[in-house]
C-alpha cells in the first residue's frame, strides 16, 4: 500500500539511506502514513528499493531517534502519534474576503535593484569565466576544510559554541586574527578592537548607519565599490565622490569638508592601483588637520606579489583615525560570508551592539572552522599557493593583453585577481559585455563602479581567478575580435 511513497534516485546528492528518511519523514508530516497502518519491514523495504536491508534499518533506527517512528514489539514500526501534535490542521475552511492587495510602488521605500550589479551567477557553464570575485573550485582546500569542520562539530566544540553568545565571539577565531593575520599588514590591535562580520559588506552596512545622518558627509573613490552608493543612502547623509589618479586616493582639498571617507589603498577598487607610502602618510595628516575617519578596505591584500608589499594604512595611523576592513573572501571562499572590522574600542562597542540588534553574531560553528583552519596554518599554505597560480595568470592575461590590445591595461603593480582595461575610444563596454556572453566570455562592463553622471564607457574588468591558466588568451583573442567589430 505504501510502495508508491518510496523511490531513491541513484543521481541524488543524498546517499540511500537519507533519502530513505526524507521520503518517509515527509511522508508522515504530510499524513500520507496512517498511525494505524505499519510500515514496511526492514526486509520488504530493503527488497522493494533493491538496498541492504542494514541501509533500511539505520534510516528506521534515525527516524526513531528522531520522533518519527515508534516501535510495537512483535507488530513493526509505526508512526509516532507525538509527532503529528505540532502539524497544522485545518478542521473546516475559513473564508476570507476578497480586498485590496498592497501598492508595492508606494509600500517600497529603497529600491535596491534600481542599481543592481546583475552578476552571472551560473558563470562556470561559460568556457572563459573573466568574472571577478570567483575562486577556482579546484583550489578550494577541501580535505583541510572537512577537518577543521569535523572538529568544529565534536561534543566539546558544540558545547563552547552551540549556547546563545549574545554579542560575543569565537575567541580562538579573534585570538588568530590578533597574532597572525594583522601583525602580517603591521596592524596591532587588542581583542576587544576587533569584530567578526559577515563578509566586508556587512562591516560596510554597519559603519554607514552608525557614523553617518543628514547631517554629515560621507565621501568615496570614484571610480569605487558601487554598493557603497545605497548603504550610504539609506543613512540620509550627503555624498561625495572623491577623483584618483595613478597613486590612489587623491588628497587635498577634495577631502576637507568629509566627515568619513571610503578608501582602498593597498589596491584600488576596481582600478588595481595602489597608494604609496608618502600619499599614505599625507591622507593620515590630513584626516588629523581636517578631523575625518577613513574606511579601509584591505582587500586583496594576501595576494600581493611584491616581497615587500607596502603596509595598511591602519598600520601607520597613530591617531585612532583608520577603520580597518579584512575578509576572507578573496582566499579561503566568498561563500563563507566571513570578515573583520578593526577600530578603536568606543567605536567597535557601539558597532557591536549594533549587530547584536541585527544578526547577534556570525555562525560560531563556522567562526570555529575558520579559527581552526588559521590556527593549523592551512590558510598560510593555502595564500602561498594562491598567489603562485595568480601570478601565473596575472602574466598571461598580460602577454595576451599586450598581443591582443596593446596599451589597453597596465598590470596591477600590486598583484590582486583582475585587471582594469580601458578599451577604444567609442567602444561601449556594456554591449561588448553582452556580445562576449553569447561567445562564451564573461566580462563586467566598467559603468557601474562610476559614481558620477554619464560615466566612461569603454572601460571593463578581466578577473583572473576563476579561469584555467590555458583559456586566458583564446578568451582575449574572442575578446579582442568582438571589440574589432564594434569599433
């Protein structure tokens, strides 16, 4: 009677045996097993789904752990009455009338999307991935991930972390981030200056709404990280877009009337360029003469291929006027979600409160992996060998860049994951974009990291992360024909 509720699939995800509890779990919730009726034995449901029976009597004894099932000696496995109690059941239909559905254009009060960055989200379906952001799957240190996982879920790690942390978090994860990746950018910095994020941007969010109103200004890199446009906008302050040049962040008169200031000097975003040591210097006087916090975003900075890669802004500041941003992203996975803000502890309390209010903390099942997955020294093997397959890359996209379109792009002096490549005078990027996705290429058009009005067109980025060494320049040379044809 029950034959047709049990079907396992051999191209599931799932092994037989969860499969064989997901079926007959939802089965129940759903009231299609009767508390009255047995289920199949162990033997007859081994026999009708053609599996060991110890594969039917391990997802029964689950089941049973669970509070699905019971066990009536002598009669089978029955369905556990308990286990209904909770379900929804509507005796009789309730009729409700039919009125006004909601005016979504006046109920919305942002609207996100009117500046959305439209990524391509199934890009490894494309042969020539130039996408920014992307780690190459093959790279993703699998068996030293599932290690530090499995601890992270042993009966004393669930212990320490499984329990409400309120606003705290993993100490093994701060104690990693305080004596081994700051003092590595020259940043020291006490446990209560730092605060674990979900990802740079949420660190971004939090700093908008808790240093910026109506009555401040906020000022950024232009061209910059588009997202910083609507974060800033919900808090109602005024903005300013802030001119770069070959060296950066551009000081100077353009700064003095900020309140707080967004700046990617160890590497431009999207630029690539990176900020010298006298340039650094200047901006941290001027913040001091002019009374201004800076933002920075060290992004990228693990992979740097200079032997001396100059140190963090946050390093030189000795006035407590740098905020500094770090994520994983860029090494261990963007997946993970996972970053951290350094500042001096007023600020970090008050930001601490703030995600209280809004997520508590970042996963400590995950805060514990990644603390163990530092500790262990995997993420240090595992920068070495990202920055010896980038450097790899960054050369061939340039000796296919200086082939193909010469004098397009200079390489990023830093290193990084992409290249900034401004293309012919009348080429329009966005439709270059479009095109090259119909020949398999994925490229992003510049526009978008342009703050001011009728932004430059003919600029676009080649990430080098995600594509096999090998496809760089077939990708360039499809690359450098469409843009033949357009101009």
């Amino acid at each position: 009677m029950l034959n047709h509720l049990f079907h396992l699939s051999p191209d599931s995800e799932s092994s037989l045996q969860q499969q064989i509890r997901e079926q007959i779990s939802k089965a129940i919730i759903d009231g299609h097993i009767p508390p009255d009726l047995p289920l199949p034995s162990t033997r007859k449901l081994a026999q009708m789904l053609g599996v060991s029976r110890n594969t039917v009597i391990l997802a029964y004894e689950h089941l049973m752990y669970d509070g699905y099932l019971i066990s009536r000696e002598r009669a089978g496995f029955y369905v556990n009455d308990e286990i209904l109690k909770s379900s929804v059941k509507e005796e009789r239909p309730v009729a409700i009338e039919s009125g006004n559905k909601p005016d979504w254009d006046q109920c919305l009060k942002l609207r996100p999307t009117e500046r959305k960055l439209n990524k391509v989200h199934r890009w490894r379906d494309y042969p020539y991935p130039f996408i920014y952001g992307q780690l190459d799957p093959k790279m993703f240190p699998t068996n030293h991930w599932r290690e530090c996982c499995k601890e992270a879920v042993s009966v004393q790690a669930i212990g320490d972390w499984a329990g409400d942390r309120y606003d705290d978090d993993d100490a093994l994860l701060v104690e990693q981030i305080h004596s081994r990746l700051l003092p590595r950018r020259g940043v020291w910095a006490e446990p209560d200056e730092i605060l674990i994020t979900v990802g740079a941007q949420h660190a971004l969010y939090m700093l908008m709404r808790v240093l910026l109103n109506q009555t401040t200004r906020f000022g950024l890199e232009d061209p910059g990280y588009p997202d910083l446009i609507h974060m800033a906008a919900c808090t109602g302050t005024r903005i300013k877009n802030l001119s770069i040049d070959q060296d950066g962040l551009e000081t100077g008169e353009q700064l003095r009337d900020c309140d707080l200031i967004f700046t990617t000097p160890s590497h431009q975003f999207p630029t690539t360029v990176t900020m010298p040591l006298a340039r650094r210097q200047a901006l941290l006087e001027q913040a001091s003469r002019d009374n201004f916090l800076i933002i920075e975003d060290d992004y990228e900075c693990e992979t740097s291929f200079a032997a001396n890669p100059t140190p963090a802004l946050k390093s030189l500041d000795k006035n407590d006027r740098v905020i500094y941003i770090g994520s994983l992203s860029k090494t261990l996975s963007p997946g993970l979600r996972l970053g951290y803000m350094v500042g001096p502890k007023p600020l970090i309390q008050e930001i601490r409160e703030f995600r209280r209010m809004m997520l508590r903390h970042p996963p400590m099942n995950n805060q514990r992996s990644v603390g163990l997955f530092l500790h262990r020294g995997y993420h240090d093997s595992l920068v070495r060998s990202i920055v010896q397959v980038y450097e790899e890359r960054w050369k061939a996209v340039s000796d296919a860049l200086q082939s193909c379109l010469p004098a397009s792009a200079k390489p990023p002096v830093f290193g990084g994951s992409a290249y900034w490549v401004k293309g012919p005078d009348g080429l329009d990027a966005r439709e270059l974009k479009r095109l090259a996705l119909e020949r398999g290429v994925v490229i992003e058009s510049g526009d978008i990291y342009f703050h001011r009005a009728n932004p430059p067109q003919q600029f676009f980025r080649l990430g080098y992360s995600s594509i096999a060494t090998e496809r760089i320049r077939p990708g360039i040379e499809r690359l450098a024909a469409l843009i033949g044809e357009l101009t």
